[in-house]
C-alpha cells in the first residue's frame, strides 16, 4: 500500500469525533437489541465494537451511519446532530463511509466505478479520488479489472477505496477482515491499519475477535444483551475486566480461589497482589502467562502449587502448558521454549502484578 504520510495532503480527511448517547433499538416491537448504549470516540482515534453475535454492535454500526433509526437516543459527528427523537439526517449526507461486511460491489461495474460510486455524479467515471483511493490502497492499475478477476483480499480494499473516496470524517467497517482467510488476515490487517492511522480518520470498527480488536483499537467497547459492558483502553480491559464474563471474553482466564485479607490473597498458587482491597472469599484472575513452571526437583520447594502437565503446545514464540492439580485446572503461557513435558511433575507459582478478583459464585 502507499504510505499515506507521503501521498499529498489531498488524502487527508477532517476527521470528526463520534459520541453516542442513550441510544435505544427494538425490532418488530418484541426484540430489544440496544439498551441505552453510550458510546464515544475522539476525532481521528480508533473505536473497536467487540462481542459476541447478536449483541447489538452492528445495529449500533448501522444507527451511527443513518441506515436504522433508533427508538430512543443521540447520534452526533464533530457539531453536527445527526439523529435524534426529533432529528434525522440522511445517510448520504451524514459525511461516514462505510465497509460493509460482505463488501457489497457491484459486480457489472469496474473497479474505478464501484470506487467512484459514492462520489458526486460528474465524479463517478472519472475523478482523481479515485486514482488516489486505489493508490492508497495498493491497487494502482487495476481500476479497469472487474471484482470478480480480484482475490478477496483485492476485493476487500476496493470495498475500503470506495468508502475513503469522498473523504468522509468518520469510517465505519463492519466485520471487515472475517472473509479472509486466516493467513491473509494479519497481512490486511496491519496494512490496513497503517493506512488509517497515516489517514487521521476517525474509525469504528465491529468484530467478534478480541485479537483485532486489541490489535486495532486505540479503545474496545465490549457489548453484551444490547449493553455496553466495560469501555477503555485494551490493556485496562484485560488487566482489569470489570466482569467475570468479560475476563474471560478478552482472553484465556484462569479463575484461583483465595481468601483476601486486604491487598493480598492467599491461593493454591501462594500469595497474589490485589488491585483492591478485599476480605474474606474471593475467585482471583491469574492470566496464563503470570504464571510460572518448572520442573520438580528435589531442591524444588517454596510457594507454589504442585501440578501434573497434561498437555503442552509450542507455536514458536511462546508454549502453552495445562496443568492439573486435583479438580484444580490452569493454563500457563511462557515466551520460551518448552521445558517441561507432557506427564511431568511441576511447580507452579505466580508471578504477575496486582490481579483483579471476583465474589465467589
């Protein structure tokens, strides 16, 4: 792709910040998908909408770009109102372009002319937006192939061209890297990545995928039932879920009963740091790679809880263990080579910072 940094100011978009207030949505008078979400992102910042289907995210995707109305709640773009219980302004004059999962092109035209599509009548055919969308997307050239002649991949940065062409202030994917295949994925991703933040444009995005939403979001806002769950920055959420179901939707979460006793809790694993304060009682979050391993010897003694591995898996830059000790299961994550193996003995110990904690169930 072309660096957008390098590609002339005329690429550059006025980015607008989005903020989304108590907006409410029901269908067919029976099924309430959204619940008084609130959400908002800075002009030029990443918002990544991540949970699972049928949480709402893409109809809250699809109320910001004008294509449902809500029943309740606001919508507003730099100082412009665009919905409201007395309000609505039209998707194409809403200044948001938008990638749409499937990337709906059209397949009787061009890739000039679905790049061209959404600009101005006179621009459609022949515009350099269009030259200077296909050139940011690494597709200089190939404005005469049709889709169908495209990889997936090709298909998908058309789809994203023709949504930057009219240089809107806020962009809108939906789903936008699931129709590739995994090891096109990452490759598109970063590319893609790249070239929004050289943009300067304001983006939300949904996803079903904690690792692009981690990667890509400058903030994930986790939905659940038509609710926003918890909002921030990827590392405040995995270092500090404000749920038990939200631990473990952001990545793999080993749950360590303790009994706390103020900053401290005393588990299986031996004494582990609190966020806050806590008495009695408590399901403490070790995530895999704040634990250690290894092997036990006779010298091995200490803190720690004696476990049998069951099962080890190394994928290059870090090794999997799960352990076993009674009823007692846990995954231990280590940026090394493996060293221990299936059916040895093992001590495992913590070795993380201040954990969050959780009431017993």
């Amino acid at each position: 792709m072309a660096d957008p940094a390098t590609a002339g100011t005329e690429l550059r978009v006025d980015a607008a910040g989005v903020d989304v207030v108590g907006v409410t949505k029901t269908f067919d008078g029976l099924t309430r998908v959204l619940r008084g979400v609130d959400v908002s992102v800075d002009a030029g910042a990443t918002l990544a909408l991540l949970g699972p289907s049928g949480c709402g995210k893409t109809t809250l995707l699809r109320i910001i770009a004008g294509l449902e109305r809500p029943d309740e709640g606001t919508v507003t773009v730099g100082d412009r109102l665009l919905t409201s219980p007395d309000s609505f302004v039209a998707p194409e004059r809403r200044r948001v372009g938008m990638v749409f999962q499937d990337w709906a092109l059209f397949p009787h035209l061009s890739v000039a002319r679905n790049v061209g599509f959404g600009l101005a009548r006179p621009e459609r055919k022949v515009s350099p937006r269009i030259d200077e969308s296909l050139e940011m997307v690494g597709l200089a050239g190939l404005g005469d192939r049709m889709p169908s002649t495209l990889s997936g991949g090709q298909q998908q940065r058309v789809a994203l061209a023709r949504a930057i062409a009219p240089r809107p202030s806020v962009l809108l994917l939906d789903e936008p890297f699931s129709n590739l295949d995994a090891s096109l994925r990452s490759q598109v991703r970063t590319e893609i990545h790249q070239l929004l933040v050289g943009l300067g444009i304001t983006t939300i995005f949904v996803t079903h995928d904690q690792d692009e939403a981690f990667v890509l979001g400058d903030r994930v806002a986790v939905l659940a039932d038509g609710e926003v769950v918890q909002i921030g920055p990827p590392a405040e959420l995995y270092r500090r879920p404000a749920t038990r179901w939200l631990a473990g939707f952001v990545g793999d979460a080993n749950l360590v009963a303790g009994t706390a006793d103020g900053a401290e809790a005393a588990t299986a694993l031996g004494p582990v740091p609190l966020q806050s304060t806590a008495a009695g009682p408590v399901e403490v979050l070790v995530r895999p790679e704040e634990l250690s391993v290894e092997p036990l010897g006779d010298d091995s003694s200490g803190p720690g809880l004696e476990a049998d591995v069951e099962l080890v898996e190394f994928v290059g830059h870090d090794t999997t263990y799960l352990v076993r000790a009674g009823e007692l299961s846990l995954q231990v994550r280590r940026a090394s080579m493996p060293v221990v193996a299936r059916g040895d003995r093992v001590r495992v110990r913590y070795a993380g910072d201040a954990a969050a904690w959780f009431p017993p169930e």
